[in-house]
C-alpha cells in the first residue's frame, strides 16, 4: 500500500459535524494500510469572510497583510482535523504551507509554487502519523514572506505534494461526485465523467470549472499523477483526472477502455470583466502598448478582441476579459499611461459571462462551432466575444444568460442523463 495524498474542501469541512465526519475518512484510509497525507481547506465560506472583512478596513489591502490573513482560515481547519483524528485514536500532526516545504515566488495572492521540500512530513509519515498540511499556502524563496496561492489553490498544494512524496493517487474530496459534463449546480441532468485526460480537463479548468483549478491540472499532466475527484459525502467512484485511463480507473471490472468523448463538457465562468479601450489609433504598435501596459501591472488577461476598424476615423475599439478582482488595478494602469498609449475613453463591464464548450473531438468535427452557436441563437443569447483552441470554443454573453445557455448547449450537445443524477451534497457555490 503507498502513499496517498486526500484533499478536503472548505465544503467537507464546512462544521464541527464535518471535520469528524472527513477524520473518519482518513483514519479508514489509514486501517487500509496507506500512509496518508491531507491537505486542507478553510471551513466553509472562511476565506470569502476573511476577504470581507480586510475590505472593511482597507479598500487596497497590502499583499503580505492579505496573505497573513487568508492563510488563517486554513491553520484553523488543519488543526481541528488532527484534533478529531486524534480523538479517534490515531495520531496526526498538523502543519502551515511553509513547515510542509511549500516554497513559492514572491507574487502576493497568486504565488506560484517552485519547489517543495517536505522533509517534515516524511518524517511524520516514518512515525506513523498522519500528516495534516494547510492548503493554499506557501513561503517565498526569497522574502521567506508567506504567500497564498490564489482562490481554489489547496488543489495545487495537493498535487504537489503527491508529486514530491510520489504519492500513488492525489485524491480530490469535494461536494460533487466528480467532475460532471457541466456544473452541476447548474445543470441538474449533468453527467458524472468517469474518467477524463488532463488536456480536456486543463480546457475546462481554465474555463470556470472551479470543481479543479487550472494549475493543478498543470501540476497534475507535468508530473504524471493521477488525480480523483469524488465526494466526501458519498462513497461513490468519482472522476479520474490522468494522462490514460488505466483499468482500475474503469467503473467495471473488464470494461472496454473508453474512447476519449468528442465532447467532454460545457464549464462556465461569471468571475470576469470586460475592459474596452474605446478610440485607439489603428496603427501598429497600440495592442503591444496596451497589453505591455497590463502586464506590467502582473494582471493576467483571457480573452481579447479588436474591432474593424472605422475607415472615417482610424480609429479601433480593443476589448479584453480579465477576472473582475483586478478590474480596478487595469482601468488604474491604463488610465496612467492614457497619454503614452493614446485612446478615448474606458469601459468596464462586469456584468458579462463565459460559457466554453470543451472536447478532443472539436479538432476533427467542424460541425461542432456551428452547432454551438445555433443552440445559443435558439436560447435567444446574444454573443459578444468569440475565441478558440483546438479543442475548446468560448464565447462572451450578458451575465443573465449564462445559465440558460449552458443548460441550451449541454442539451444541443446531447450531454443530459436520463436520471437526475448530479447531486449537491454541500457548499454555497460561493
Ligand atoms: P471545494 O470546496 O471542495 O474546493 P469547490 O467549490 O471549489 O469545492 O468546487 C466544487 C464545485 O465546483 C461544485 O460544488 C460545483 O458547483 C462546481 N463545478 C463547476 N463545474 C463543475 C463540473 N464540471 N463538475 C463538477 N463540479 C463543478
Ligand atoms: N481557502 C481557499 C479558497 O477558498 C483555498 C481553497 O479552498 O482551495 O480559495
Ligand atoms: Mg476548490
């Protein structure tokens, strides 16, 4: 039996009731024979409530102070589950990012994690513990400063602590069975995926499907760990995350391996805002300015769009979709460079969603655009914005539309099950 890394959710560890309920969990992870490594969420809704409150006191809060804050939420729930697990009579420690050897950049809020060095949980495994690590948190290489990893990253801390312990299996609990063809908050007939390769689930991560974050996908398909997202309410078989599905990652026993679906899923984003930069002069070197502009304020932009340009006037319209956390800090970079850049006017909408269809099999079958938009037109959406991979198609529409669309497209597609069968077993969706 190996080494198995279990991440619970701020959703499995909502209450009191929950953290007993997951520390049964683990300590039956233990009796089987696995070592056994956890990381951790803040309860619940902690982190939105943290942020809350830090803008209450400050508008612009500095980025040490924030992380200070934040990585609080999750010292609370590692402890309480060593607590509980001790209770049960098995021993646990519990550990910060930082003693776990989380070690990141210095890029406050949204750290990025380059190297870990988890000699202390060795050692508490070689002991016999169960070792308990506080997701979403590292410390700077060079500050030695405690960073966070941005929202959702206790995923990230996950599976890269599974890469650096070569774990057999990174086991994501959550509040889902798995990872559905669509949100299943949304989508009542969304399917359970049994199994999915890292390259759909990068598109869909990237595209709002909060159930995996982006960049531990990325850590996930770089180190070859397979990755298993099921609930900690249920004991049922949930999704796996790989590079090929392998046979114990069929349902049955003697199951045909399945072939990769032409499309995996449709994922849905309302976290983002559009910024247009109204009256540009249409003459090479505007859009590098513009986006040098973004950049050099570290704001990570997603979808971008230029208009044709007015033959009257020369002059063009640049939008692009950022997430809306960082809204003020773009409008602020580009108004400061007004002069250098040369435009009208700003406008900033946050009022605005995405909806992305994902799959392998949009390489190969050019029927698939057509078909997204046609059921988008027979749902009554408007599309503002249109961009493309090779497997995935995103478009922009009001924030209103967003549900109606997906469900419009999930059904186009043919996705919807037969049975109600994505159940919500917890959270806010917040
Ligand atoms: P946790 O607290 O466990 O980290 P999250 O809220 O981050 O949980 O992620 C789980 C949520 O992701 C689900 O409750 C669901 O609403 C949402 N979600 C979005 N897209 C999907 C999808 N395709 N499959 C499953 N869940 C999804
Ligand atoms: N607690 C952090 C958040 O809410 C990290 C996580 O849950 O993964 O974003
Ligand atoms: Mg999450």
């Amino acid at each position: 039996m190996g080494l198995v890394v279990q991440k619970y959710g701020g959703s499995s560890v909502a209450d009191a009731e929950g953290i007993k309920r997951v520390a049964k969990r683990i300590v039956e992870a233990k009796k089987n024979g696995h070592q056994v490594v956890v990381v951790v969420s803040a309860m619940g809704d902690t982190t939105d409530e943290l942020i809350d409150l830090a803008e209450q006191v400050s508008p612009m809060p500095s980025g040490r102070e924030f992380d200070m804050l934040l990585t609080a939420g999750e010292r609370i729930s590692m402890a309480l589950l060593a607590m509980a697990i001790k209770n049960l009579g098995h021993s646990a420690q519990s550990f910060t990012g930082s003693q776990a050897g989380v070690i990141t950049d210095s890029v406050h809020n949204k750290a990025r994690i380059i190297d870990v060095t988890p000699g202390r949980i060795r050692t508490a495994l070689d002991e016999g513990n169960i070792a308990i690590v506080a997701g979403f948190q590292g410390v700077s290489q060079d500050k030695k400063d405690i960073t966070t990893l941005g929202r959702g990253g206790s995923d990230t801390t996950a599976v890269a602590l599974a890469a650096a312990l070569d774990a057999e299996v990174c086991e994501i609990y959550t509040d889902v069975d798995g990872v559905f063809t669509a949100d299943p908050r949304v989508v009542k007939k969304a399917r359970k995926i049994d199994w999915i390769a890292f390259e759909d689930m990068l598109e869909l991560a990237a595209s709002g499907s909060k159930v995996l974050l982006h960049r531990c996908v990325e850590y996930a398909r770089r180190y070859d760990i397979p990755i298993h997202v099921r609930s900690s309410f249920s004991g049922h078989e949930g999704t796996w995350v790989s590079s090929e599905r392998l046979v114990h990652q069929t349902q049955q026993q003697g199951e045909k391996p399945v072939e990769q679906a032409i499309i995996s899923g449709v994922a849905h984003d309302t976290s983002e805002a559009k910024v247009t930069v109204v009256g540009v002069p249409d003459k090479p070197g505007e859009a590098a300015a513009i986006f040098r502009t973004i950049s050099d304020a570290e704001i990570n932009i997603d979808m971008i769009v230029q208009n044709v340009s007015a033959a009257a006037t020369g002059l063009t319209d640049i939008s692009f979709t950022l997430p809306k956390a960082e809204g003020r800090k773009a409008i602020d970079a580009l108004e400061k460079n007004r002069a250098g850049i040369g435009f009208d006017s700003l406008r900033y909408d946050d009022q605005i969603g995405k909806i992305s269809l994902v799959g392998a099999g949009m390489k190969t079958n050019p029927g698939v655009t057509a078909d997204f938009f046609k059921a988008l037109a027979d749902a009554g959406v408007n599309i503002e914005l249109i961009s493309t991979s090779e497997i995935r198609i995103s478009v922009v529409t009001r924030a209103d539309d967003v549900n109606e669309a997906v469900r419009a497209v999930h059904t186009a597609f043919g996705l919807d099950s037969d049975s109600d069968e994505a159940v919500v077993y917890g959270g806010t969706g917040r």
